[in-house]
C-alpha cells in the first residue's frame, strides 16, 4: 500500500511536469515588453480621464508600431455610428497568444482611453467584450496585464524545479529504477526533462543515503 500511494504520488507530479510544459514553450523567446509595458512612453499616453466605452463592427485585424522604436503590436480598425477609429490592444508577442481572438466582422464592445498619436485619434483599450468573452488588457490606470510576465515565467520555473525535488523525494524511498521503469513513457518524448529528474532524484538519493 505504501508503495503504490509513492507510485501515485510520483505519476501526479510527473503528469503535472508534462502538462504545464507548454506553457513555458509557448512564451519562449520572449524578450522585454517591446516598449508595451509598465512606465514606458507609450504606457504613459494612457490618460484615465480620457476613458470611454464604444461598441462597433471590426473591419480589419492588423499589426501596428505606435511609437518609434516599439515592438509591432496589434490594433482593430472599429466601425461606429459616428466614426472609424483605431483601437490599439497590445503587442503582438502577447495578443497572438490569447485564447480570446478578435477578428474582421465581430461586434465588440471597447472601453479604453481616448488619445492622440502621430497626430491621429485612437482608443487603446483596457477591456474589450466580444459576446460573453471579456478580454482584460489594463487596468482602470493604464497598467497592461502582460506587466511582470518575465517575473511570473521566473516564479513558474522556480515551482517546476520544486515539483522535481519532489519526485526525488518520492523516488528516494521507491526501488532504484521505479521512476526509469514505470515512468519513461510518460516522458519518452521529453528525454531531456526524464535526465533532468533522474538527475535530481540521485542526487537526493545519495545526500540522503550519506546522512
């Protein structure tokens, strides 16, 4: 009985350690805010006072670089009843990864805050409502929800390297080979992630056995 609670326990960290993978994958690469984020130029345009609610068709999807030196992003071109204007969202590193897309031809609900750019009127938004899909990208100040993300990604490493300390501790009291035997195919097409928590575990396992 004891056995197979470590052998569950060790299965659940495992599928764990497989399934967030992804999420770690889907944001590699990514480097800074790309002039996007908290306290840049652009951030700072965002004016609280200017905040004001619109619901419009969108007629066209594309990439945008509001300012000199920013990374591309994207912006809707939204149809109202009294005018076509540019909604800015976000970087384009951020907004392609959304679950919640936004296309030509949706009716979206936009609040966000009025401003001049190069000359031209646009909204950049801090939410907008598609159907039931709400997309929250700023806060009531103009903070971007992406903000941190470096800090957040850091902090899931941390954990996931935290979870294989914990398979190393369930492996230490298995029978050598129990996380090799019963658990390769779980992790077969991640060879590199089983080196890692075969390593951990026997390193865990031998300061153990030295105390």
């Amino acid at each position: 009985m004891k056995k197979f609670r470590i052998l569950v326990g060790v299965i659940s960290i495992i599928s764990l350690l497989v399934a967030t993978e992804p999420f770690a994958q889907s944001w590699k690469g990514w480097r800074g805010s790309g002039g996007w984020g908290r306290g840049t130029q652009y951030q700072r345009v965002y004016d609280p006072a200017t905040v004001e609610t619109i619901s419009g068709i969108v007629e066209s999807v594309d990439e945008t670089t509001p300012m000199r030196g920013m990374h591309y992003g994207i912006h809707l071109l939204v149809k109202t009843d009294k005018e076509t204007i540019s909604v800015h969202l976000g970087p384009g590193w951020y907004i392609e990864r959304l679950d919640t897309k936004i296309e030509k031809g949706d009716k979206v609900q936009v609040k966000g805050s009025r401003v001049t750019i190069g000359g031209k009127s646009a909204i950049i938004a801090s939410e907008v409502k598609k159907g039931d899909a709400v997309l929250k990208l700023r806060d009531d100040n103009g903070i971007p929800v992406w903000s941190g993300w470096r800090r957040r990604l850091q902090v899931y490493q941390r954990r996931k390297t935290g979870m294989a300390a914990c398979l190393g501790h369930y492996c230490r009291h298995a029978a050598r080979g129990v996380h090799r035997s019963h658990f390769q195919d779980k992790v077969s097409a991640r060879p590199q992630t089983l080196q890692i928590l075969c390593r951990v575990c026997t390193t865990l396992y031998r300061s153990q056995a030295a105390l």
